[in-house]
C-alpha cells in the first residue's frame, strides 16, 4: 500500500536515501546489510515507486549522499552531476536558466515559462529561478531528459528536475552542521525531526549562509560603494508535518520560507571595443578593462566595472499539502492523491545597465524594478494497478499571475556618450564631416548650419530643435500584471502485455489562457528629445542626408526615450489548448537487459515579451509568442550487470522543436523570436558500480549533443526587422550545446577501525566548446573546460559526527558562464549582408563584449553532527 511505502521512507531516510542511484560513499546501506546493488534504486518518474531499470525513460537520479559530496546546495551545483545539463544566471539570480541537451529558455524575461521544468515535492515551479536557493535537506534528485508532457504539472518541452526533500521521521533524530571558507565564507543549519503523537511527526530545517563577492568592482564616478560583487547572504527556513490518521490516508503540509539579500551581478568585459576612450573620459578614470591590440580577446580576469549599485532582495515563500488515500475495495486497489499549493516569488533588484565606470543609465533597487510570481495549483491523481495495467488518471489546474516592473534612468553621462556615438558613426559614414575636435557632444560641419546633439540640445540645433535634452535621473517606469489559467486532464497507463513486453501510452490535453495589462510610461517628459529630433527630420536630412538621419533619428528615439511609447496602455488575450504525451514499448531481453522505444510530444505555452519592443521607432502592437512544441523519439537499452552491481544505459534521442521560443537581447531590448526549427540529437549515456572493494563506487555518464537550428529568412519570423542579429543561426549549432558533455565520480567511504570512518570523493565534469550568445557571435565562445570537486572526509562509525575538507572548482578553471552585448557600446551587426551570407562580418565588429563569469575555486570545511 502507498502508507506502506511512505513509512519506509519516513521512518527508514537514511536507508532509502543510501541505495539512491548515484550514491557515491557508503557501499553497505547500514551496519549489518548487504552490498548495494542496482536493485535497490528507486525512482518516481512516472509517479509511482519503480525500480530505475524498469523505466522506459532518461532519468539521471542523485542522492542524498551523492549531492552532499559533490557540494550540491542548488541547481546550479547539480550540473557536476548531471552529462547534458546546464544552468547559467545572468543579471541577477532572479534570472537563472536550465538546459538539457542544448534546449533551454533564457530567464530574463518572467513573460517566458521554462523548457526545463523544476518540481519540489510534487509541486511544479514554473521559473528555474526558484530553485537556485539553499535546496535543505534533500532526500534525492530525478533529472528527467527529454519532454515530459503528461505527469510534471505544467508541460515541458526539454526536461523536468524532480526535487525531493527529506519528510518527517517518527525516529526522533537531529543534525546539524557549520562551515567555513574562503570568500569569507560561513554557514550553519540545522534540523530535528520526530514524532508529536502516534499519528503526527515533524521536521523542521533552517539554514543561513553567508560570504563575499569573488568579483572585484571598480566604482568609477560612484555613487556605489560596494567594491566587490557575487557575494551570498540568504537564509531558509522549511517546516513540515506528517499525519498518518490510520492505516489507508497520509498528509504531508510543507510551509517554507527563504530570502536573499545580495549584490549581484557584474559582468566584466571579455573584448573591449572602439568606444573605451570615451567611458574612460567621462568615468573620470579607468571605466572598463583597456583593449588589446586589435580590440582581440580580453586575459580572463574578475574584475568588473559598475558606477551603480546591483543589490537584489528576492522572497520565496509557500505551503503545500499532499494527501493519499488509500482505496483497496476500489477498481481492484487504488490510491487517491491530492497535491495543493500556494506559492509567492518576489524580486527586487537593481542593475548596473552599462557595466562601465561611467554614469550612462541604471535601475534602482526601490521596486521599480523586479518581477513577482503567484500561482495556486492543485493535482488530483488516481492510480491503481491489476496483474496486467498500471493505470492512472488525473486533473491539473494552476492560476498565475505575475507582475513586473521595470525602469531605466538616465545618468550624468548619457548625453555626452550618446553625443559621441552619434559622431562615430556619421563620421565613419561620412570622413568629409568631422567631430569637431575640441567640442565634446557637438558635431558640425563647414560652411553650414551647427548640427546639435548630446550637449548642444537645447541649443537651437538642428536636431535639439530647443528641447531639453535627456533629463538625468529620469527615464521610464513601466508596469505589466500577466494573468494565467492552465486546465489539463491526464492519464498514463502501462499494459504488461507478457511479462516481458510492456506498452505505455501517456495523454495529457491543456487548456491554456492568458491575459496582459500594462502600462508605459516615460518619467518627467522623456521622449521630448526624439519627439524634437523627429519633428525635425527635415533639417536633419538636409544637413546630414536621410541615410545619416535614420541613424540620428534611431539614437534618439531607443526603447527608452522613445515618445511614442509615453502613456501607451497594453491589454491583449489570448487562449490556446494542445494535446501532448507519449508512448513507449519495452521489452526485457532477460533479467539483466531491457530495450524500449518512445515517442513524447511536448509542449510550452505561449506568453508575452513584457518589455518595450519596437519595429523601427515605432512600438510593436503585440508581443505574444506562439507555443513551443517538440517531438522527440528515443531508441535505448538499459543494462544491469556483474552480479547486478552495474548499471549501463545508453539512449539514442531525436527531438524536433518547432516555434522555439528565443529570448535574446538585441542589444536595446531583449525579445522573443519563434524560431521554425530546432533539432537535437544524440546519445545519452550513464552508468553505476558498486565494486568489490568495499567502500568504492564510481558513477558517470556522457551526453553526445547535435543541436542546430534549421535554415530560415526572415520572412519566416514573427519580425522579420530581427533577422539581421539573428542571421548566424540558421543551419549552426545553438548555444549552450556542447557536442560532449561528460561527468564521473569516484568515492570511497568506509569503517578504518578505532570507532571511525574515513573517505573521499571527486566529481568531475567536462563539456567540448560551445557558444553562450544567442545571437552565436564568435566572441561569444566558451573553450572547451573541465570542473572538478573534491572532498575529504573523518568521522565516528556511527556517523554521529563528520569533519569534511571540501573544495569546489579544484583547479580555478576559468570559464564564462554567458557572454552579452555591453549595451550602447559598439554595433556587432551590420545593416547590410555581409560577403559571408549575413549580417556579420568580423572585421567590422565594432562591439563591447561582457561576460558573467562561472565560480572560482572555493574550498572550506564542515563539521556535521547527527543524533
């Protein structure tokens, strides 16, 4: 019976959790058992208790122990772990993306759901952001390759991570554990578990953690005065209660509650264009890296250049409850599950837009900018089995409602360096038209009229027309409430055809609807500037000539300081429903060999860009995005072997994806592009052994990727004006997506006598080169690298306490996590197409690049105690 199996688990942790797939350290679960063995790895990817062998499915499942020595506290930590998965943050840690064989969405944009799904404790998170935080206590980690379109909540199109924490034990137990590091690093936590009544048991955790920023920041004009970045302070706390009333019901309730306050996140440049002198002269100093020879590659280095302060305050708060119920007179036995849930995600952040040490636009940390994420969900699910079907039914609903604001200020220096941009590129359109040489923001020309821009606004010229010119301090604030149902109705049944032949088959039809209001306004009168420029097109063409008046009408009328977009109210609707799923054939060859094939359809729903998205000058009437949807086909065997003490599976996979939702920044504003085509194909590859030798086990796996985007023009987008800086994408290889991605593990843990234990274990990952941009520029790219974690372990045989020497990043390897467009500072693109088929040509790359670099080496030590 489910209370059976739940007992188990609660009361007996430590053993299930020590047979978990991936355990890496004790090769006997407890004092007295037997060696572990493939067997006794247990998984619920289909929503029941299975042995991993007899699912038909790619599933990469990490226990306690295993998370626990490689250093896992997030699912950024996970990927060490995992072959073919990736997670990356940018700006903030409110904006954090998971990929899974190359396939991912891009978290900046809370208008987008997420193509690698998170779920903890059975209850779907709909942005990947949510679980990069201090995870707790968790009993194990199912990563599920591929799309899931029927079980997960909410569909998806890449992938699912399936969190499970540890539940309330009636065995009355404590622990706790304190570490220090380098960075200034310090934690502590703590949890203690046990039973209230025959019937009720508790747990409850909290943790905070504390260090530095490994990021070096120069301050330029100020006014920030923090001098490092990417430093951590955050604190969880999680409270849980599990009633078991009688012998058919359970309910487990989770209330938890986490929050960070922190600074983060400052790129640092990785190529410095053509237009450093300039951010140095108006930074009164160094105001970012100094170019190389060439504007080449940049030395690796952690420094990073911010005039403003990049504070972030997010809150992560909810309750949810599960209950089964056991029916045994109904259908033969059944178990009725509901899962309820509540959640609240909120983000306050502030933005150093620019990156430089000069004092050109920024965003304030004062909830002008930031999202917020609500959403209710309930799940009912029946499911039963017979000799020969296991059957299940259920019903999912979700209300969301998500609200962002978002703002830009315009600093001391906007207008100076805006002046200078203007007089770059006219003069490298026209030599026979020179920036004066002693006027800074003023360009003029011979024998005419004096041409006003930057500076000179206001100056009755040409452009200025009289007007004000970019107010400092002002700008826009913007706000958009995105509301959202999802109903789905689902079923998955699995027919034991002989007891070697199995078929699944797996539906789920959603109803989705969605609906955008918002608000665009621009603060003080911004927008005056370009509404002068444009009323005086006409002098400025017959000064400049309409080509270079196109550039100087462009510039002044930007996202941001564009009239057009002052006052303009946004409410659009839409509503769109799909039938996804799958079905798989098994056949078990002999006890040790099971082959299967599959077919999964998924889906990611549509959404709105909720950001200032113009064609032109003029503003884009809708930004809803279609939904994403895939096909995927899986060819694989799974292995178990030497006495069932190996485990060895391989699966060919096949997944087309059509309307992939690209979110990409364009260098004014990030938007989203429904790409055609994406295919990707490959093998996914793992394997567990528990060897002989007592103590010792390894585990590994490697994922070969060929993800590529299909041929496409711009004909075949939804603004097909976004064709330029997209124009290396069709036919190449995506980003993030490593033809090679492998990990491997080796631990050692075992009794050395005395009453004590001793052990070590190294994690490892590697992953071929492969781009960070999604628009693919080649300074975008990430060399191929390896990462490696290590642990050294003491403790008493009974495991009352443990002392650990841990590093992460063992050899300091130095790598970008995503390289970006450092805004307003060069043009990576040209207008025309290039001799080699598109938009780019090298040689002309006149772009700033800047990067969000990946952790350096950190290493500390914990002491743990347990009673």
């Amino acid at each position: 019976m489910r209370l059976t199996n739940l007992l188990r688990t609660t009361a007996s942790a430590a053993v299930v959790g020590a047979v978990a797939f991936g355990f890496a350290g004790v090769a006997q679960a407890q004092e007295g058992q037997t060696a572990t063995t493939v067997d006794d790895i247990i998984v619920t990817a289909q929503k029941r208790e299975q042995n991993l062998q007899d699912v038909p499915i790619v599933v990469t499942s990490l226990s306690q122990e295993t998370l626990q020595d490689a250093g896992v506290r997030d699912i950024k930590d996970l990927q060490i772990l995992t072959p073919g998965l990736t997670v990356t943050s940018t700006s903030s840690e409110a904006s954090t993306t998971a990929r899974i064989r190359g396939v991912g969405t891009v978290g900046d944009n809370p208008g987008l759901e997420s193509s690698v799904g998170v779920v903890i404790d059975g209850v779907y998170r709909s942005r990947n952001s949510v679980g990069f935080g201090d995870l707790g206590e968790l009993q194990r980690i199912e990563v599920l390759k591929g799309p899931q379109g029927t079980l997960f909540g909410k569909n998806t199109s890449a992938g699912v991570i399936n969190i499970i924490t540890e539940a309330p034990s009636f065995t009355p137990g404590f622990s706790a554990e304190a570490t220090v590091g380098n960075y200034g690093a310090m934690a502590v936590s703590g949890s203690v578990t046990g039973p209230i009544s025959d019937t009720l048991a508790f747990r409850l955790y909290a943790g905070r953690r504390l260090r530095d920023g490994f990021m070096n920041i120069d301050t330029g004009d100020g006014p920030r005065e923090e001098t490092d970045d990417n430093n951590q302070d955050f604190g969880t706390v999680r409270g849980q209660l599990l009633w078991l009333p009688n012998d058919n019901t359970s309910v487990r309730v989770i209330a938890d509650y986490s929050s960070r306050d922190e600074y983060c996140c400052i790129g640092t440049q990785i190529r410095t264009g053509p237009t450093y002198p300039f951010v140095d002269l108006l930074s009164d100093g160094p105001g970012q890296r100094p170019p190389v020879a060439g504007f080449g590659v940049l030395p690796f280095d952690r420094t990073g250049y911010a005039n403003r302060a990049s504070g972030q305050e997010v809150e992560d708060k909810g309750v949810s409850v599960e209950a089964n119920f056991d029916m045994p007179s109904m259908f033969g036995g059944a178990t009725l599950t509901s899962v309820s849930s509540w959640r609240k995600w909120t983000s306050s952040l502030g933005h150093e837009i620019d990156y430089t040490g000069a004092d050109i636009a920024y965003r304030e940390q004062d909830g002008d900018f930031g999202f917020s994420v609500e959403n209710l969900t309930q799940e009912f699910r029946l499911a039963g089995s017979t000799d020969s079907l296991d059957w299940l039914v259920g019903v999912f609903a979700t209300k969301e409602d998500i609200g962002r604001a978002d703002s830009w200020y315009f600093g001391d220096d906007y207008t100076p360096f805006l002046s200078f941009l203007l007089s770059a590129r006219l003069n490298a359109a026209n030599p026979a038209l020179p920036i004066s040489p002693n006027t800074i923001g003023c360009y003029t020309r011979p024998a005419q009229t004096p041409v006003g821009f930057g500076t000179c606004l206001g100056t009755g010229g040409a452009i200025g027309g009289g007007g004000p010119g970019f107010i400092v301090g002002q700008g826009f604030e913007d706000t958009y409430e995105q509301e959202s149902t999802s109903f789905a109705v689902f079923t998955n049944n699995t027919w034991h055809v002989t007891e070697a032949f199995d078929l699944t088959l797996g539906l789920r039809y959603t109803m989705d609807d969605k609906s955008l209001t918002g608000q665009q306004t621009n603060t003080n009168g911004n927008g005056l500037t370009c509404a002068a420029a444009l009323g005086n097109a006409g002098a400025i063409g017959a000064v400049l000539g309409a080509g270079n008046a196109a550039t100087v009408l462009g510039n002044f009328c930007l996202p941001w300081a564009n009239v057009f977009f002052n006052n303009r109210s946004i409410d659009e609707s839409f509503d769109d429903t799909e039938l996804s799923g799958t079905i798989k054939a098994s056949y078990r060859l002999n006890p040790s060999i099971l082959t299967y094939v599959s077919y999964a359809r998924g889906y990611k729903s549509f959404g709105y860009n909720l950001d200032r998205v113009q064609a032109g000058i003029t503003p884009v009437a809708s930004t809803l995005f279609p939904s994403e949807v895939v096909d995927s086909y899986e060819a694989g065997v799974k292995m178990t072997l030497l006495d069932r003490t190996l485990l060895l599976n391989a699966t060919y996979f096949d997944q087309t994806f059509e309307d992939f939702q690209l979110n990409t920044f364009l260098g004014t504003a990030f938007v989203v592009e429904s790409i055609p085509e994406l295919t990707s194909r490959g093998v996914d590859a793992d394997f567990v052994w528990f060897s002989p030798v007592e103590g010792l086990s390894f585990q590994g796996g490697v994922t070969w990727t060929e993800a590529e985007y299909g041929e496409f023009t711009a004909a075949d987008l939804a603004s097909p004006g976004n064709f330029p800086q997209l124009s290396l994408l069709p036919g190449s290889t995506a980003s993030f997506a490593p033809e090679w991605s492998s990990t491997l593990s080796i631990n050692f843990d075992r009794d050395v006598g005395n009453n004590l234990r001793a052990g070590f274990s190294l994690a490892g990952k590697y992953m071929t080169e492969y781009n960070t941009g999604s628009d693919l520029i080649p300074f975008k790219q990430q060399d191929a690298f390896a990462t490696l974690n290590g642990r050294v372990m003491l403790g008493s045989a009974d495991e009352r306490w443990t002392a650990e020497f841990w590093v992460q990043n063992l050899t300091d390897e130095e790598y970008i996590q995503v390289a970006y467009n450092a805004p307003l500072q060069g043009s990576a693109f040209q207008s025309t197409i290039q001799p080699n088929g598109t938009y780019y040509n090298p040689a002309l790359d006149s772009q700033t690049y800047d990067a969000f670099l990946g952790a350096p080496r950190t290493y500390g030590a914990t002491l743990r105690f347990k009673y």
